[in-house]
C-alpha cells in the first residue's frame, strides 16, 4: 500500500466518522417532541472538499440553504482543506476546521456569517457547556477558550509524532476527559484530562488496530472507536476496553439518540447496527465514498454525504432520496463531514409602551407589557441597571416592579431579552414624581351599636377606593363611604383606620374611635324592708326606699381593660376636685366646668374639650354612682373614659391623684377622640382622689381636666334621709328607755308616802 493512499485512507475515516460522530452527539442536546410543533428548525453543514465553502441543508424541508464561505480563497491544496466540520451544544456556532491552513472558521448559524479564529486544527470537539474548544493538529493538543481564544493547555502526543493523533475525537459524558485515538504508532487511544491535558492512561487489545477515530455515545458509559478490525468499545467510566463489534473496518459513524444503535459506512452501503450484540439490522444502498453520515435530532432521517450531493434516509421505511450539490464560486464544492446544528431562534421584542411615569409610595405595575415575535427568551437585563430606589427588575419576566420611595427625573432604560440564538432589545423611559396628597379622610360622629359602632367618611368620593382596618379584634367594613365596626363586646373600644388610596396620589388615612354599647339595663325586686343591695359577686346597684319595695339596678358589660402601671414621667400640676366636682384648666388657668350625670356616667367639659368618666366592676358591670352622685371605686374595678375636643392623633395621658400615676397614654383619632378602659389596681387606697386627663385641645392650649372621686365603699348604702330615718327612732327609743322608767319610779315613790 502506498504512503499516500494510506494517508487518504486515514484521511477518509477520521474526518468523516470523527465529525458525524459529533455530529450523532448533537441529538440529544437538542432533541424536542416530534410532536411540538414550534421546535426550532435543523440545518445540516456539510464542509467541502476544496476548503472554500459549508453547504447548508434545510432539514425541514429537505433543500439546499445558502452556503456560507469563501472561507480562504486563495488557498486549493487538498491536503489542507477543511474537510471536518463540529457544532456547539448550543446549536449557534458551526466551527470548520483546517489542517493546515492560518485560521478556523466560526459559523454563525442565526446569520449565517461566518469569521475566522487564529487557530487550526485536523479535527476540534467543543466542551458541554460550549466555553472550550478541545483541538487536535498534528502531534499538539490544545484546550482553547472561546470567549477571548486564548490557549488554556498545549502539550504534545507521545513521541512527538506527526499524524500520530487522528481527525476525530470523543470526550467523556461529564467532560472530564477527551479521547484521542492514535494510529500511526502507538496503535492505542490517549485518555487526557481535559482539565489539565495531561495523559492519564492508554488502551489497547490485541483485537484491534489502527484506531482512527473516537464518538461517544449520547448516553451512558460507551466510547466507540473506528479500527481496522471493526468497532471497539471503551468504558469511560472505568477506562477499559470491553468487546469489539466485528462489522467492516473502520468508517463514518452516527449513533442512535439512545445509544442503542451504530449506523456505519463502509463506502459502498451503510448498516444499522445494534449495539448490545453487534446485528446487523438493516442495509441501506447509499454510496458514501469519503463522505460523512448524521441524524437528525428526531431519528427520524440520515443524512449520507456523497460524491454528487447527500443522500436523505428515511428510516421509517428506507426510502432514500437526494440533492446535488449546489453550484459554488469558483467551483462546485464537493462535502466531507455533517453535522446537524438546531439552530435557536433570536428572541424579537418590542415594549408596549415607550414612556411612563411612577410616583413616590404608589407600587407600580403594568409600566409596559412586553411582546415576542421572535425565539423565547432565556433571560433578561436592563441598562443601566440602577433603577429608583424601592424598584427592582426581574430577569426572568423583564418587568419592572416595586413602589418607588425616591424621586427619578426622566431615565431611558434598555431592557434586552437573550437566549442563545442571540438577543433583541427595546428602550423605555421611567420618571419618578413625587405625586400629591389622597385627601385625608374626614368622619362624622359614632353612633354605638350593640356589637360596635357604625360612622360615616364625610369627603368620601368615587375617585379613591378606601381600605379600612380595626383594633382590639373588631372587624371593620365599609360600602360607599359608610363604615361598619362589629365584633365587640358590650362597651369594648375600638380604632379604625381608613385610607383612601388612588392611583397618581400618595395613599392618606385617618383614624376614628368609638365604643359599642353598654349592655341591656334590668330591674329587679327585693321585698320591703331590705337593704338595697343584692349581694353575691359581679352585683352592683343604687337602691331607693319607698312604701312597699325596692328596686335594684344592674347594669353588665364584657370590657377591654388596659393594666395600671407606675411611671417616672413627671405628673401634671393637677388642680383640687372634691368627689363629684369637676375642673377644668386650659392653658394653666381654671375654667368652670359643666358636670353631668347620665347612665351611671359623669361628663366634665367647657371650652371645647369634655371627658366622660365611668367606673367597670371586674365583672364588667357599670358601677353605678354613689348615694351622692359620686362616682366611687374599689381596688381592681376599671375606669372608662372618653374625651373629645383633642388635638388629632396626638398622645393624650390619664392620671389618678392624690399620689400620681400614670394610668394610660391613649392617642386620639384624626377627629381628636379619645376612647380607652384602663384596669385599677387591686391596691388602690381608700380616701378621695382624682382622674386628671392631661392633653392638647383641639385649639392648641394644654388641656386639664379633674374629676373628683372616692375609692372604698359606701357604708350602708343609704342616702341622708334615710339616715336619718333609721337614726331618729333609735334615738327615741333611747330616750323613752331613759325617762319612762325614771318618771315610774318617782311615782311609785310619792304614792308610799
């Protein structure tokens, strides 16, 4: 055999098996549902024989595309052609190699373009994740990496011998090693780390010969190498030898998606090969001569390049059909090596929207909707990629969302959308204002209900949605401006909160107080003669005498209480208030104050602010007023207070006197109502004292307001007059007890003398 049909015929197994071997990789990366009907479009690159061109085939429609080149035109040896093509994972790049000419080329499979790389190799396998490219040239090895080009590792085959490396070789699944058949010497297959391109081991068996090539399987553990003697199979995972398909010599081969099974060429006709036993399952009449082999990502075809064009395989039933090579400049250029490349569509968008404009505390959503007319997009950015303070842009939908806290003059935006066919990109312009007010809301008076208290939002308008929230576990409603509290027991308080909020306005609220009901009032009768007062516990009332009976009046409630605790905060100079009178003193000077008595309630007011006071037994009853109209209390009994006339939402505090303590702060609402129970302490001492409510008026002056009371209970529960209708008597009897008997005596006396 002469040395230069030797070389061709190495020539003619490594380039095109090598290469369609990668190219049989290619499916399973790619592979879509037959059924999906939106899957990207497979074309398949057929490198020529002269080194000018790549032929392109729609598989689709199983016609010729445009081919991409004149790559060198001024380069026609053969022996440097380039004859062996491979594609990225990705399906973007095809990358066409060169023996021995100055540079590769980098097909762009989106436009078709291609531009070349300052370096060259006989055969290059890209890595998984399509950063690398592994290239083999003669005895030298290189990991190249893509983005800049630059060389990772180079080092040299064993014995530095020329062709000792051949045109195709496989890496492993998990890309950690590449393997490298070596044919002219050796006769075995390098395994390097593709880390570092150090030799880790070489195989061989006396079964085989001549490796000039190496494909992996798409699936598990197989490396099959092309020999003389017929297919050899390595372990990967354990880097062995394992058996030998005996089927021809070596040849192009494309391997089955699953890894089940081998079609090779022998030249003269292709075999569909199982791999488990090495059968032979089919034949197929195509005449390959030099030419590559490749499947489709589907299975469904097999591409066979030949010395007129390529021959298409339809494996469902064998059909075979063909296309002539297209007619080049300067001259018809015959292919080698396929492979199929799926190519990605770039994304295509366009903002419904050019321009917006956001406002200060108003979340934002909606600023613009984006439209696709082109591949989906992977991801997305933005730029610049500082948006106002309180936003934020995802990269998955490519939205801007948030609520803007900082203003932002006018700012145009690029939002680009990107997947691996390329990307597509759109402006938007976003200013942040700094928006008006929503209108407070006002509210008219609350009116107590037996569960709560119902009020209306006075400036309510159709323009703003309102949202309203309640205290102390009420539940709070609202339809058409007219707000509903339930869910409290009888004289339980509660705050509301309504916020009115329209889109283009900062969101205002206010709140209003109020207190449900006091529970139902029930008389009962006692017999005549008894003292008033029904005893057992939780029973308070106000007894008055009359002919024949009397009455009791009970009065029962289930409050919420506030604890009594002791403060440092200094005491308000709180003025003199006898039990049951009341002062008022605004600004430091004493005003006469208006006292009434309602309900078992005292109210003390004038100038505008009043605070109506009520005592709670630990049962929740309301304690009624004394004999005397006072209002009396005894350790553990809560007091109720409610003022108006404050200033709104400012902190309003309850004192007792005579030593001070702080009760409560309470806060009024936005109409400058304060509603609050606060729990005595079961400690309090016996005597007079006073509740001071210390605040600011409506009108901006410090407001005081006394009310003078008594803690300890009334002795016998009788007014003056019935005192005194019980003292008389007995004072009488005294006295009748004293004279009569003296009188009897002096008589008893006289009459003996």
């Amino acid at each position: 055999m002469s040395s230069v049909s030797s070389f061709r015929r190495i020539f003619l197994a490594a380039t095109v098996l090598g290469v369609s071997a990668l190219a049989a990789a290619i499916p399973v990366a790619m592979k879509s549902s037959p059924a999906d009907a939106a899957a990207p479009p497979t074309y398949a690159y057929l490198s020529s024989e002269n080194g000018h061109f790549s032929h392109v085939v729609n598989t689709s429609t199983q016609s010729w595309g445009t081919s991409v080149g004149d790559f060198q035109p001024s380069q026609n040896n053969w022996r440097c052609n380039r004859m062996t093509n491979t594609v990225n994972n990705a399906g973007t790049k095809v990358y066409n190699a060169a023996s021995c000419q100055g540079n590769a080329a980098a097909i762009d499979t989106a436009t078709g373009t291609f531009s070349l790389l300052p370096f060259v190799g006989t055969a290059m396998t890209v890595s998984k994740d399509d950063q690398f490219m592994y290239v083999v040239r003669s005895y030298e090895r290189f990991k190249f990496k893509l983005s800049d080009n630059s060389i990772v590792w180079q080092v040299l085959s064993p014995g530095y011998r020329p062709w000792a490396t051949q045109y195709a070789f496989a890496a492993s699944q998990d890309d950690s090693k590449i393997y490298v058949p070596m044919q002219d010497r050796f006769q075995n297959v390098g395994v390097l780390d593709a880390a570092t391109g150090s030799t880790i081991t070489e195989i061989s068996n006396a079964a085989w010969s001549s490796p000039s090539w190496t494909v992996a399987s798409p699936v598990g553990t197989n490396i099959f190498v092309g020999t003389n003697n017929g297919i050899a199979i390595i372990d990967s995972s354990t880097d062995t030898y394992t058996r030998l398909i005996p089927v021809g010599a070596a040849a192009p081969a494309a391997v089955s998606a699953d890894g089940n099974f081998l079609y090779l060429s022998n030249g003269s006709n292709i075999k569909k090969v199982r791999v488990s036993d090495g059968t032979v399952l089919d034949t197929y009449a195509v005449g390959c001569g030099e030419g590559g082999i490749a499947l489709t990502p589907d299975g469904d075809y097999l591409y066979a390049v030949t010395g007129s064009g390529v021959s298409i395989i339809r494996l469902s039933d064998g059909n075979i059909s063909s296309l002539t090579y297209p007619s080049t400049t300067p001259n018809t250029s015959v292919g080698r090596t396929i492979v199929m490349a799926t190519r990605v569509e770039a994304p295509s968008i366009s903002l419904s929207r050019s321009s917006a404009t956001a406002n200060v505390d108003n979340a934002v959503s909606g600023l613009y909707s984006i439209s696709n007319t082109g591949g989906t997009p992977t991801s997305y950015s933005i730029s610049p990629s500082t948006l106002a303070a309180g936003l934020s842009f995802s990269t998955s939908t490519g939205l801007i969302t948030g609520t803007p806290t900082a203003t932002r003059a006018a700012t145009t935006y690029t939002i680009t959308a990107t997947n691996v066919g390329r990307s597509s990109s759109d402006t938007f312009s976003l200013t942040v204002t700094d928006p008006p007010d929503a209108p407070t809301p006002t509210f008219s008076a609350t009116t107590s209900t037996s569960s709560g208290f119902t009020f209306s939002i006075s400036n309510y308008s159709n323009n703003y949605s309102y949202s309203v929230s309640a205290t102390n576990g009420a539940i709070a409603t609202h339809s058409a401006g007219n707000v509903t509290v339930s869910g409290l027991a009888a004289s339980g308080t509660s705050t509301v909160t309504v916020s009115a909020v329209r889109s283009g306005y900062r969101t205002s609220s206010a709140t209003a107080s109020g207190r449900a009901q006091d529970a139902t009032t029930t008389t009962t009768a006692v017999p005549a003669g008894g003292n008033g007062v029904t005893s057992g516990a939780g029973a308070t009332g106000t007894s008055t005498s009359g002919a024949g009976a009397t009455t009791t009046t009970v009065a029962r409630s289930t409050v919420s209480t506030t604890t009594t605790t002791t403060t440092t905060i200094p005491a308000p100079d709180a003025p003199t208030a006898n039990p049951g009178s009341g002062v008022l003193v605004i600004d430091g000077k004493e005003t006469t104050a208006s006292v009434t008595r309602t309900n078992n309630r005292v109210t003390v007011g004038a100038a505008g602010v009043s605070v109506t006071f009520n005592g709670i037994a630990q049962d929740g009853t309301i304690v009624p007023l004394d004999s005397e109209g006072n209002l009396r209390l005894t350790g553990g009994n809560s007091v109720s207070i409610e003022g108006t006339g404050f200033a709104a939402n400012q902190d309003v505090e309850v004192w007792m006197f005579s030593t001070p303590q702080l009760l409560a702060t309470v806060k009024a609402d936005s109409s400058g109502k304060v509603v609050e129970n606060i729990k005595l302490s079961s400690m309090l001492e016996e005597g007079n004292h006073r509740f001071v409510v210390d605040g600011t008026s409506a009108a901006g002056a410090d407001a005081l307001v006394a009310l003078g009371v008594i803690v300890g209970y009334e002795s016998s529960g009788l007014s003056t007059t019935g005192k005194l209708l019980i003292a008389l008597p007995i004072a009488l009897a005294i006295i009748i007890g004293l004279v009569i008997p003296t009188t009897l005596r002096r008589r008893k006396k006289l009459a003996r003398v």
